[in-house]
C-alpha cells in the first residue's frame, strides 16, 4: 500500500520526533514516543463499527483520531501503521503474524538491525518501550507493575514467544510467526475482529503509558501504575465514559456513542 509522504510527516510531529537515520537508537526513540502517545484501545474500534467499518481505519482517520479524540487503535491499527512509518523512514522491516490461541490473529513488525532482528509491537497492551531481541542465550524477563513479561528466544523456525504473566500466572502469550506478510493476508482476521461476538466487540480495554508507569481500563477495572507501584479500583458500568474522558482525554460524548450501548461486558481474556 502506498502512502502519502506528507501523512508520514504528521505522524512524526505527533510523536514528536524529527526524521532521522534508521538507527537502533531511533528506533528505541519512536517506539517509546509510540507507547506514549497513542494508547491501544477499541473505544475507536466500537464507533467505527457502528459507522459500517470492518477494516483498519485509513491513515488520515488514524492520525485525526490520534490528534483530535487521543485514540489510538488495538494491534492490526497500531502496528500496521507503525510498521507503514518505520518502512517510510528507512527500516529493514517485515510485517509479521503471530499466533495466540488461534493462529495468525495478532500482527507485530520484525526489524532487523546489524544483522540482529527485534520485535516491535505498540498493539500488545504492554509495555514493550523498547524492541525486543528475539536471539537470546536466555529468557529476558521484566516486570511491569503486578505484571511480568518474558521474551523466550527464537527456535530453529525462528519463531519466538512472548509470555504475560499476573502473579505467578500464564494469563496471555503470543508467538511470532517469521513469513513477511501484507496487510491484505490479514483481511478476514480483521473483519473476524469486527463481528458482532468478538471480544473488542463487547468488552472496553484502554491502556496508556507514561513516562513513569500507565493507566489501564480493563472493562469495570481501573489500575493506575506509578514507579512500579499499582493500584486498582472497581467502577461501575455507568462510569466507564466518565472515566476514560478524565484518564484518557476521550471526549465525553464520543465515548458514550461508543460504549453506550453496553448491558454487560465480557471478559477479554475468555
């Protein structure tokens, strides 16, 4: 898919940052700004549904969401256009499926950087400032919070795994699958992601880093990390639009068309 340069500029001046060579230390750069900027959430994905959309968004919808409404996108959003950016600015860079419980329904990018290949994904909900290595002697490991994440080593099919761990607990995980994909590959999981009995079809999930932690809505569940401390409070479901207005800089009556239709909501870890 071809895209405007002059979008690519936009991107980058709302994430602050100024072109520059396709470094390992620029790539750190944007991937953190990223995180920090635009938050993985399906508040934008509810309202595009009721607008008739069973697709990402176009490049201007996202980057208008982004700078008018603070939206951002869950992963096929985020990471593809993330992955749109870095291809513009120079990368080594392949677009790449990764199998949860089903295969090929997450999408991340693979960079490679004298001749070492980071994962990249801004769509995970996680904390992820910083690409992933994925050739390693031995697991990397970091916590995050009341959560911990490790990154288990490419095998011989160069597959590798991410784990997510709360407490003690395997609560989520995803593996990389190698082949370099097109967008187009990812059509029906998409619009799959759109159905009326989809997960982000009936649940609100809206995560936001900071520079010292984040703030996470996982439906009636509100947990706010600061210097890796975190604290989590229970809200009605009354209360969701408020909150995300205050938390999450989404204005008021948007949110309300998106999720004002809720009865109840579904655990998004089903």
């Amino acid at each position: 898919m071809s895209l405007p340069d002059n979008l690519f500029e936009i991107y980058l001046k709302l994430l602050g940052i100024k072109k520059s060579l396709p470094t390992y230390g620029f790539l750190c750069k944007i991937t953190k700004a990223h995180l920090i900027k635009i938050p993985f959430e399906n508040i934008s994905k509810l309202l595009y549904k009721k607008q008739g959309l069973t697709n990402i968004p176009d490049l201007p919808t996202f980057l208008e969401g982004v700078e008018k409404f603070n939206f951002g996108g869950t992963c096929y959003t985020n990471n593809y256009y993330l992955y749109c950016l870095l291809e513009y600015l120079g990368f080594e860079i392949k677009l790449c499926g990764a199998d949860m419980k089903n295969p090929d329904v997450h999408m991340i990018s693979i960079v490679k950087i004298d001749e070492q290949e980071f994962i990249v994904d801004v769509g995970y909900a996680a904390p992820f400032f910083e690409p992933l290595p994925i050739c390693l002697s031995k697991d990397l490991a970091f916590n995050f919070g009341e959560e911990k994440y490790v990154v288990k080593s490419k095998d011989i099919n160069g597959r590798a795994k991410i784990e997510q761990y709360s407490g003690n607990k395997l609560q989520h995980w995803y593996t990389t699958n190698p082949l370099k994909r097109k967008i187009e590959d990812f059509k029906k999981v998409i619009a799959d992601s759109y159905s009326d009995d989809a997960i982000f079809m009936n649940a609100v999930r809206t995560t936001r880093f900071t520079e010292t932690g984040s703030l996470v809505l996982k439906n009636l569940y509100f947990t706010k990390t600061v210097n890796g401390f975190s604290s989590t409070t229970k809200v009605s479901l009354e209360d969701i639009p408020s909150l995300i207005e205050m938390n999450f800089g989404m204005p008021l009556n948007v949110v309300k068309e998106a999720v004002g239709h809720f009865k109840e909501l579904k655990d998004i870890y089903s």
